[in-house]
C-alpha cells in the first residue's frame, strides 16, 4: 500500500511532473493571483487554501490531482465566496525547488570557495529567472564545515556562513527587481 504525505494527493502539472500538495504553494498561488486582481494584501487566501486541503484530504480515492482539476475547484471555491475576479486570475505557482547547498560544497570540493560561489550564482541565476519562483536552499550548515574542511564549528564559519547569507541575498535581490521570487535559507 502506498501512503500518500498528510492523505493529500499529488498534483500532475500541465508538464507531466507529479508534484506533492502542499499548502504553502496554494497559498503562494492565491495570494499572487489575488495581488493580480487588485488585493495586495488579501487575507483569506491561507482560510481558502486550508479549506481546499481539508477537501482534498477528505477525498481518499484521489491519489493524483490533475492541475486544471485543483484550478477549477480553487476557482469555484472563489466565486462562492464572492471573489470571482481572483478566481480568474488564479493560476498554480511553480513548485517549490530545494537546493541543497553539501551538494555544491561537494562538487567544489573541500577549500574551494570560489568554484562554490560560482555554482551557487549560477544555480541562482536559473532560480530566479521564472516568475513567482520560490526555492529552498538546504543544508547551511552543514556546507560551511564541508568548504572550511572542519568537523566542529569555528569563528571562520561564522563568517563563511554569512558570506553564503549575503551573497544569497544579493543575488536573489537582483533577480527579484525583475520577477517576483520567494526563497528560504535553512
């Protein structure tokens, strides 16, 4: 018996890919379609996402969800609650990526800072070019030891670590004047 995560379908985008559901997404979704119907701040999109998922959960025979599927049920959702014209600009968001920053360090190699950081704006650099992008860079941590070649952490971390921080932000910055991105740094 397969077990879906949280009794939730996946969703199979237009593309084929099977995606897991996740709330966040919707949520991410709702509130840039809302912001392109004029609700810069609208705040039911979390209660609108809750009430999708509880739907979805309570839908057992629903092992795969196909987009246009979940659009036509968010949309319809909408215009019960008198929020039609979101509803029309409702589209799903690119999924969430993660990236895991130990992969990078690996593949520079212990020391090579600079190979590092060429791969991360370059990772970077393709995150950031979709619209409404959201990623995930993993395992922090866990990288500056690999770069530093050290097993406990040190005041040299400290400072790698930040530098990994900044340079993040000042790339996703850049790209986020253009495209609207969400990202997280764990």
């Amino acid at each position: 018996m397969i077990c879906l995560k949280d009794n939730l379908p996946v969703i199979q985008l237009a593309s084929g890919q099977a995606i897991a559901f996740e709330r966040d997404w919707l949520v991410r979704s709702l509130t840039q379609a809302a912001a392109r119907a004029g609700f810069a701040k609208w705040w039911l999109a979390e209660h609108v996402a809750a009430s999708v998922t509880e739907y979805l959960r309570e839908q057992p025979e629903l092992n795969v969800l196909p987009v246009e599927r979940l659009t036509a049920a968010v949309q319809s959702v909408l215009q019960v609650i008198g929020y039609g014209e979101i509803g029309q600009h409702f589209a799903p968001a690119p999924p969430r990526v993660q990236v895991s920053l130990v992969a990078l360090a690996m593949e520079a190699g212990a020391g090579y800072e600079l190979a590092f950081f060429e791969m991360l704006g370059r990772r970077l650099r393709e995150l950031c070019r979709e619209p409404g992008g959201c990623f995930e860079l993993l395992g922090l941590e866990r990288c500056v030891k690999l770069l530093r070649g050290k097993k406990t952490w040190s005041r040299d971390c400290d400072a790698l670590r930040e530098e990994i921080v900044s340079f993040t932000r000042e790339h996703s910055g850049t790209a986020a004047a253009r495209n609207e991105i969400a990202f997280s740094l764990a």
